[in-house]
C-alpha cells in the first residue's frame, strides 16, 4: 500500500541538508516535459532527476531532489504548492524529508507498499520484482489535468526510481553497482510489458558521446538504414520518448558501464580507461586489455588458469553479449578465481547463430565441462536452425568445434562456476545447461 507517514527523521547527510538550507548550491528548477509534468536535475550535479505531476490531488513530487527557492516559486506559480511526494523506494526517504522541510510538514508522504495505493487513482504503482522498488504509471485520459503533450490516450507513461539509469536516451547498467545483470534484464522486461510510451526516469545524466557509440547498432547510426532500426540516443535529458524501442535495445545489448566507463572504452581486465579495438559487423568498439594490464603481462608471462572468450562483435552484442560478458565478470569476481581472463573477441564469422563462447585452458585446451556445455549448445543451435531456416554448413560445423553458440547469461556464468571447480566430479550438462533463447533479439 501507498502508505502516509508522518516520519520526521531523515537520515543524517541526505540531500535535504542542501534543501533545507536553501543556499546558492541548489540551483534545481523545473522544467515542463508534459502538460502538467514538470522535471528538474539535482543541484549537485548528478544524475538524480525530480519530477512533479499535476494531478487531481494537486501537485504530486515524485522521488523529488532539492528545488531552488526561484524553482520552488515557479513550480507553486505554474501548478499550486507540492501536496504529495511519492517514492519509488524507501531508500529514498531521505528525499521525501528535505521535500517536506521545504514544502511545509502538511506534504504527505506515499511510500511504496503492497496494496499499491498511490496519491491518486489514475496513478499506477507497478511492482518491480526483486528491486525492492516501484515504477509509478499514468495513463494518456483525455483530461486536460493528466493528459500529456504529444500524449494520446491511454499511451503509458513511467516514473522509474534507482534501478533503471539513463543517460540521453540510452539505459546504462552499472556493472557492480545495480542488480546482477540478469535481475536488471528482467526489470526491463517488466518495464516493457508495461507498454510505456515514455518514461521518466529517476537518474537521468545528459548524453554522453562514449555511451552512445557503446550502443548496439552505434557504427552504423549515421547510415539511414541502421538508425532506422536503432533505438534513439539522442534527445531531451528529461524524457525518454520511445520507450518501447529504447527498452528493446537495451535488453538485447545493454550498455555496460564499468566505474563510470562505458565497457568497450574499459580495459576488459581491471576496468581502466582503454582504447578499444574498431568494431565488427557494424557494432560497437570491441574492449581489449588497457596497456599496463598488457605490459604485467609481457613481464609475468602470465598464463591464466582459464580464458573464456567472448565473440563481441556487432550481430553477437545486439544477440545478447554484452549481458554475457557482465555475467561471467560477475562470477569470476563471486567466485573468487581471479586467474580467470575474460576476453572479448570481434566477430567469428556465422552470426546468426551468436553470441558465441569459447572456455580454454591458458594452454589453450578445453576443459571437460566447457567441452560438453560447447556440445550441447551447439546440438540447441543445430535445432534452431532447423527451425528459423539458417543454414548450418561446414564453416557452421567448424566454429562450433570451437565456439559454444547462442549462448544467455545464465549459462555461461554456470559453465564458469563449473569449468574454474576441476575438482567437480561429473560434468553437468542437462541439465543445468538450459540455452536461453534469443529469438526476439534484433539482428542485422
Ligand atoms: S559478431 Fe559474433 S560471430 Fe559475427
Ligand atoms: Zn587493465
């Protein structure tokens, strides 16, 4: 339930020490995305996003950071004073408590619960999973208080919290920081089904010109043809207009940020800083190892105990690689086995049938367990393409005799899991070796 709270204690350090004091740091002033929807970005210069709805109840604040006094006078100008201030999280209590010192202590506070009440009826509190967070919808009505501009009726619109970050119009996964990969893909689908139109999300940075040629079709987005199936990364910072194509793209390629780093420009060992390697199949960059990561190298003679590489070519990440590569980064850190080098490689050739995986020994043989996970992958793939019409020929034949195919997260995170264990006994392969299917994903 959307419960009131008359809580008064914000935790120590939150942003509402900058609110409450109303200095020259807060700088935040609103800005009309929708008729009666209004955005601003955080004075301290994150990322952090504020939005407030006209509604019937009167003005709703929704996950709201710090206002500038002049912005707080607009706003009240343009819409009457805050009523309410809805959170998409608890962990964003904070925010409600400095909205409150500003707005007067009669704001009500509408936490996320479970009989999904909300300030308003026509406001819609969508459960996320596992995130332990809320997106908060509206629908396109007709009235002239809720409809949007551009917003036809009954077209969604979304108010996402922490878990879902953006920056221009691309959603960034901030390896380490957010969900584990799996966890924020099914997030996305949520979103997706949801049938949003558009979306305002809680962390919304400006574009940043790495990010957008970290993009799935990012080497073709000058030709017509790609930007035509690309989803948008350019337009304004406090509106995600296409939602559908948007969330489509990022769950096939997500862009993976790694510190601040978008993955192709980080070393794909230590994260750093890296100059990439030029795209393949009209993708993205291809990451490789920064330069003090490749001289430790040359001085060890370091031969790690595992390789697993990774084809991220451009048809393999808009197949699902890039989730691939978090994934098995994910459980070589969880697992604890540091001698296990992830490496991206460009494209292998039979794309149709990727993102493929290759597990060997630093001498360069595989062991048991990738040997019956690269067989039983392939026996998948040899179905599919059965089924959708590719061919399977000897050149097919010759990149599965080395290349496990069409490989999900879920997978490849096992095969490390088993493959870094020899100590294991029997090698498991079915199951737990279920490939996920890609069939939605788009491909050149
Ligand atoms: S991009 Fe991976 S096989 Fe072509
Ligand atoms: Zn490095």
């Amino acid at each position: 339930m959307g419960r009131m709270t008359n809580e008064t204690s914000a935790p120590a350090g939150g942003v509402g020490d900058a609110a409450a004091g109303g200095g020259a740091l807060v700088t935040g002033v609103p800005e009309q995305v929708l008729l009666g929807v209004w955005r601003w970005a955080a004075p301290d210069g994150s990322d952090r996003c504020g939005t407030a709805l006209l509604s019937p109840q009167g003005v709703v604040l929704i996950d709201p950071p710090p206002l500038s006094a002049a912005g707080r006078a607009a706003l009240e100008a343009e819409a009457g004073p805050a009523r309410h201030v809805a959170l998409t999280s608890e962990r964003l209590l904070p925010l409600a408590s400095a909205a409150r010192r500003a707005w007067g202590r009669d704001v009500t506070v509408w936490l996320p619960a479970a009989d999904g009440r909300t300030p308003d009826a026509a406001i819609e509190s969508v459960p996320l999973g596992t995130v332990g967070e809320v997106a908060l919808a509206w629908r396109g009505t007709g009235s002239p208080v809720l409809d949007g501009c551009g917003l036809r009726r009954d077209d969604m619109v979304l108010t996402t919290g922490d878990s879902l970050r953006v920056a221009g119009q691309t959603l960034v996964y901030h390896e380490g920081e957010q969900p584990p990969v799996g966890e924020y893909l099914r997030l996305l689908e949520t979103l997706k089904a949801t049938g949003a139109v558009h979306l305002l999300p809680a962390r919304h940075a400006p574009e940043d010109p790495r990010v957008v040629a970290s993009t799935a079709w990012a080497a073709g987005l000058e030709n017509p043809r790609y930007a035509q199936r690309a989803a948008p990364v350019r337009g304004p910072r406090f509106i995600v207009w296409q939602a559908q194509r948007v969330l489509a793209e990022a769950l096939a390629a997500p862009v993976v940020l790694r510190g601040d780093v978008p993955d192709p420009f980080a070393c794909s060992r230590c994260g750093a800083e890296s100059r990439p390697l030029r795209q393949t199949c009209s993708g993205p960059p291809v990451p490789r190892l920064c330069g003090t990561c490749r001289e430790a190298d040359r001085d060890s003679h370091r031969t790690p105990a595992l390789r697993v590489l990774v084809c991220e070519g451009g048809c393999c990440t808009r197949a699902g690689a890039r989730a691939v590569a978090a994934a098995l980064r994910a459980e070589v850190i969880r697992s604890g086995a540091p001698d296990v080098d992830v490496v991206p490689v460009r494209c292998i050739g039979r794309c149709a049938l990727g993102p493929y995986v290759r597990v060997a020994s630093g001498a360069g043989d595989e062991p048991p367990t990738a040997a019956a996970f690269r067989e039983a992958a392939a026996a998948g793939a040899r179905r599919y393409a059965t089924e959708h019409g590719i061919q399977v020929d000897e050149d097919a034949e010759r990149n599965f005799s080395r290349f496990a195919p069409r490989v999900g997260q879920e997978d490849a995170a096992r095969l490390i899991a088993q493959a870094a264990a020899p100590q294991a006994a029997t090698p498991q392969v079915a199951p737990p070796f279920t490939l996920s299917s890609s069939e939605g994903s788009a491909r050149p």
